[in-house]
C-alpha cells in the first residue's frame, strides 16, 4: 500500500503542466531522435543535457523530460527499421527481421500499428515492474557498506565487459579509460590535483557532458562520413497505421513473454534493448515459429523485439535509481546528468528525494500513453522525417552538439576537448572497444575511488575487508564469473560441437 | 588462405601500455600533505594503471583481426570535418555564432553531397533557428563576433 501513496504522490509531481509539457516534449523528440537512423537515444540524451540545464529546471522535471527522450527513442526506433530496412538506433535492428518484409507485402500500417502497441504494452509492464521492485530493492541496497559497494561496481563493469562487444578485453579497457579521465582534476580526499598537468580548466575535473557527447556524438558524425549511402526515404506513404484484433491477439502472448524477457534483461547491468531485442527473438522463433514464417513478415516477430527493447530501456531504470550503477550507456548518461544537478540517485534517493524517482515513475506510465497515441495516428508525419536528407542531417548533429557544449561554459577549449574526445570514440569504434563503459567509468570513478578508500579506512589498510561480507563475496564470485562466462560458453560450444562430430 | 593482419590491436595495445606507463608514473608522483585515510590519492590510479598494463598486454598478446579502416576519400573527408571542428572552436568568438556556425554547416553539407548554394541557405537556417532558440528561447548567451557594430 505504501507503494501506492508513493505512486500518488509521483503523479501529482508528473501531472503539474510543466512536468506533463515535458514528459510530451521528451516522448516527441524521443520518436523523432529514434526513428532518425544515425542519432541514437544516447546522443539524444547527451545532446539535450545543456538544454535542460540552460532551461534551470528542477532536477525531477528534467529527469522525465530526459527520460522521455530514452524511451520513447525505443519507439521511433522501429519506423525506420519497418519502413526502410535501416534500424533507427541500436535497439530496432532485430525489428528489420520481420517488419521491412511485412512492408514490402504492403502492411507497413499493420507492422508499425503493431509495433506501437507492442511497444506500449513493454513500455508499461516495464514501468509497473519497476515500481513494484525499485523500493525493495532500494531498501535493501541502504544496508550496503563501502565494500560492498566497490564489488557491486566491480559487478557491473564485469557483466557489461562480458555483454557489451564482442572482446570482454577491449571493453576492459574501455572501462579503466573511462574511470582514468574520472580521476583527473582534486582528489576529493586529500585536495591534492592530480593529472591536470597545471592546467586550470581541469581542476574541477574532466567535463562529463563533454565526454558525453564527444564520444558519442561527435564519433558518430565521423562514422557516418563512411557510409556512402543511408537509406533516404524518397517515396514514404503510410496511410492509416491500424492493426486487426485478430493479429494483434494472435500475437499477444509474445508480446508478454517478450516484456518478461526484456525487463528482466534490462535491470542486469551491461545489458540493454538490443540484447533484450534479440533474445526476445530467438526465444519466440524457437517458441511459436512452426511454420518457419519468422524472417519474412511474421507479426509476431515485429512485436516481440518491440515489447522486449521498450520493456529493457524500462528494466535499466532500476538499478540506476536504486543502487546508483547504470547498467547501460545511456543510464550512465542520465545518471551523469542528475549528477549535474547535484543529484545522486542510490538507494538513499527513495527517502531523501522521492518526488525525483516517484515523480519520474509516475511520468513514464503517462509518457507511455502518450508515446501510443502519438505513434499510431501520427507516425505517417514521422515517416516524412526519413526524408530529411543527409546532407542537412549530420551537419545538424555536429551544429547541435557544438552548440549545447559551448553553451554551457562559453569556452573553446571545451569544443577542442570535445572534437579531441570524438576522434578516440571513432577509433574506438572502429577497433571494436565498445563506448558504454568509457561513460561508466566516468560517472562511477569517483564513487568508485571514495568507496574503496572508506573501506579501507574502516578496516585500516586491511585489504580483505573488501571480501569479508557474505554480500561482497557473492557480488565478486559473480563478477568473475560473469567475465568467464563468454570463455565458457564458446568452450561447451566447441565441446558440443565435438560430439555432433564425433556422432 | 590469406592470413588476416591484426596490426590494428597490437599497435592500440602498445599505446595504451605506453598511457598505462606515463598514467602510473604520475599517479607515483602524487603526495599529500596528510593522509585522512590510508590509501591516499596515490593507490587507486596505480590499480588502474597496473589493470590497463595488464589489459593492454592481453590485447597485444591475442589481438582481433583489423577492422575495415575507411578508404582514402573518407579519411579525407573525416580530417576536413576534424580540421573545420578545430577553425570552428577558435572562430566562434571572434567571428560570431551566426557567421561561423553558417560556414561550418555550408563546409559540413558540402562535404555530405550537397551543393555550395543549398549547403549555404541551411546552414543560414539553421544557424539563425539555434540562435533564436538559445538566445531567446533559453536566454544563453551566443557570441555576435567582434564584427558585430557596437
């Protein structure tokens, strides 16, 4: 029942006219951001962080609008992905399996009716999920101590180093990167300035929103320099985007194993929409496909990636809210912005500032029904954004980025770091290391260097503090276990494989 | 068949054994005044210099295979994007907001394909419509340029 008084009071935060404004706002841009093939909800995010900060709102109020901006991109994701075989951000590509044959039969109405409802339905049950679940395990999280903190982040760095990418070294490394450029500027501990090379800008430490963006943004600017061709939808018409009972029913069951599935995969740290979307896929293909109808135009096969990449954006949410460590790129990325509103979400959140987490709950059960009625009469208008051409596209991405970084401190030096940023997330890119953990690293450094030093100052310099609990030895035997884990897999693959051969 | 070259991951690994290095001898370097704990500033970043050294061996050890690297004309246009990025961080003060920003997406479209003439007239809208929306609508401030009268 407490739960439900909480919720009241959340709704009451999300139902002033400026909260339900931006909860609008965010779910708009959010479908826009993802349904643009080329700017994901990440860069999304990271872009409208000096808007939301120039616009000197309150935390909770720019925490929906921000929020809106990530889920509701895992609603515009799929226009694109239907329409024109190009999947609109990370998440949508599982979608392209089946949607862009239905359109090609002449039922992109029907795929992206579907999808929105699929979308809504994942959306929701997310969102109900995280109420349910977010407090306990935020009551559960205020008993943690310094230790057990350090291996909970450790937890996470591993499980997204196994996750995320295909070499767990590679994101290894992108994790240290990320928590060496957090421990620049004055150790919070002992005032001494450390790798600021006498520079001053750095004092304050290395700038997260530029970070953000750099690596983000700007990287991808320069990535998309290398595709010649993006599909430029000349000849878009959608004309009603309505689904039948009968499909819809046929498909209702995946539908809501694919929202189990998703959210579920969205609350494990390092894991996030596009995982959730494949193995919704699979799990289903494996489930109902007996007719083999999966991969040419089978509705289900839309809804379950839909319900299962909405649902998992949801899913991130909790251990963000709850427990301070963001599972995903993007979380990190809202994480590091309440940070700049002085903000730090962890379990303590849920007595200290519960309009912010209940204020933002409650606003993604509004945004959701309003991210529906939006993406089923007026997705044909979202349709026509595919024909903003190129050209005016990427150059749009770098001016907004450019502008949003420098609008924050007026400095070029900022726009130099930030360009200098975008080259290493290229290359990084490039050579496969993925990006999420660089932003990790960075918002959780901090933290991360604070909680070891208490513990040690606790236990005196004695290092097996860190592994005196029962919590932290479970928390650190996952940890190593979640890093073996691809190891394992592929060594009972080819073990397997061995057998079929020797059979 | 051909061997694949995995140039690509050695030579990352020995930069970033070569930043493991220079990051560890700074972190060496650091000395507090007093120790409120009795790690210091000095332990945490000699951890991450020690897990990326170790890291960057493994990568030079068992390298991936090369990515595809983009073709000299991409690189070409990358390095103008990155040259005009760097003009474009220097000119904003003196410039303006307007000006520069206009020229950058004009060199920014022309590099995606477009022509002189529409690069210039987006540009121009969309520099006047950031600078509407920033200055009027968030009440930030954007440089007019040293050019500006009065």
């Amino acid at each position: 029942m407490d739960v439900l008084a909480q919720l009241a009071h959340g709704f009451e935060v999300a139902l002033t006219p400026l909260n339900l404004f931006l909860a609008f706002s965010g779910a708009f841009l959010g479908t826009l951001i993802g349904a643009l093939p080329g700017i994901g909800p990440v860069n999304g995010v990271a872009i409208l962080i000096p808007i939301a900060y120039a616009l000197k709102l309150p935390p909770e109020s720019a925490l929906i609008l921000l929020a809106g901006v990530y889920y509701g991109a895992e609603y515009g994701g799929r226009i694109s992905s239907i329409l024109l075989n190009v999947p609109g951000d990370a998440g949508a590509v599982i979608t392209t399996l089946d949607g862009y044959p239905m359109a090609q039969k002449g039922r992109a109405g029907e795929a992206l009716a579907l999808s929105a409802i699929s979308s809504f339905i994942g959306g929701t049950l997310a969102v109900i999920g995280l109420t349910l679940f977010a407090p306990y395990l935020a009551e559960w999280a205020i008993k943690f101590g310094p230790a057990e903190y350090f291996a909970l982040m450790v937890f996470a760095f591993s499980t997204l180093a196994s996750l995320a990418g295909k070499n767990p070294v590679k994101a290894l490394i992108a994790s240290v990167f990320g928590l060496m450029l957090a421990t620049v500027g004055i150790d919070p501990g002992s005032g001494v300035p450390r790798f600021t090379f006498g520079e001053m800008k750095l004092y304050d430490g290395v700038d997260f929103l530029v970070v953000a963006i750099g690596l983000f943004a700007i990287s991808e600017v320069l990535t998309l320099m290398e595709h010649s061709f993006m599909g430029t939808a000349q000849r878009i018409k959608v004309q009603t985007a309505m689904v039948s009972l009968k499909t819809f029913m046929a498909s209702l069951w995946s539908i809501l194993r694919s929202s189990l599935i998703g959210f579920f995969i969205g609350v494990l740290p390092g894991a996030g929409a596009s995982i959730a979307s494949a193995v919704a896929y699979t799990t289903e293909k494996r489930l109902v496909d007996r007719e083999g109808t999966f991969g040419s135009g089978d509705p289900r096969g839309v809804a379950a990636p839909e319900a299962a990449n909405n649902a998992a954006s949801g899913g991130a949410m909790v251990p963000m809210l709850t427990l301070g460590v963001p599972g995903s790129g993007t979380t990190a990325v809202l994480l590091g912005a309440l940070m700049m509103f002085n903000v730090t979400p962890g379990p303590l959140i849920f007595e200290q500032r519960p309009e912010i987490v209940w204020g933002l709950i409650a606003s993604m059960y509004i945004g959701n029904v309003m991210l529906l009625v939006l993406n089923l009469p007026l997705v044909g208008w979202f349709a026509r954004i595919l024909t903003i051409p190129r050209w005016f596209l990427v150059p749009a991405i770098a001016a907004l980025s450019f502008v949003g970084v420098y609008a924050v401190n007026n400095s070029a030096f900022d726009l130099l770091f930030m360009t200098g940023i975008g080259v290493v997330g290229y290359l990084m890119r490039k050579a496969g290391f993925p990006l999420a953990p660089v932003i990790l690293g960075l918002v959780l450094g901090r933290l991360m260097e604070v909680n070891l030093r208490r513990a040690l100052a606790i236990s005196g310099g004695d290092w097996s503090i860190l592994y005196a609990s029962t919590l932290s030895k479970t928390l650190w035997a996952l940890a190593i276990l979640s890093l073996l884990f691809p190891y394992l897999v592929s060594l009972l693959g080819s073990r397997r494989r061995g057998l079929t051969l020797d059979e | 068949m051909k061997a694949e070259s995995r140039k690509s991951d050695r030579i990352a690994g020995a930069l970033l054994l070569l930043l493991s290095a220079g990051y560890g001898l700074e972190a060496m370097r650091l000395q507090a005044d007093f120790l409120a704990d009795p790690l210091g500033p000095r332990a945490f970043p000699l951890l991450l210099a020690a897990a990326l050294g170790l890291f960057s061996l493994y990568l030079m050890i068992k390298p991936d295979p090369d990515p595809d690297w983009p073709p000299r004309r991409v690189l070409a246009g990358q390095l103008g994007m990155l040259l005009s990025f760097v003009v474009y961080s220097y000119a904003l003060a003196p410039l303006g907001f307007l000006l520069a920003t206009t020229l950058e997406m004009a060199w920014l479209s022309r590099l995606f394909g477009a022509d002189w003439r529409r690069g210039f007239l987006g540009g121009l809208g969309l520099a006047v419509g950031l600078y509407l929306i920033f200055v009027f609508g968030l009440g930030i401030p954007l440089p007019l340029g040293r050019w500006w009268p009065g």
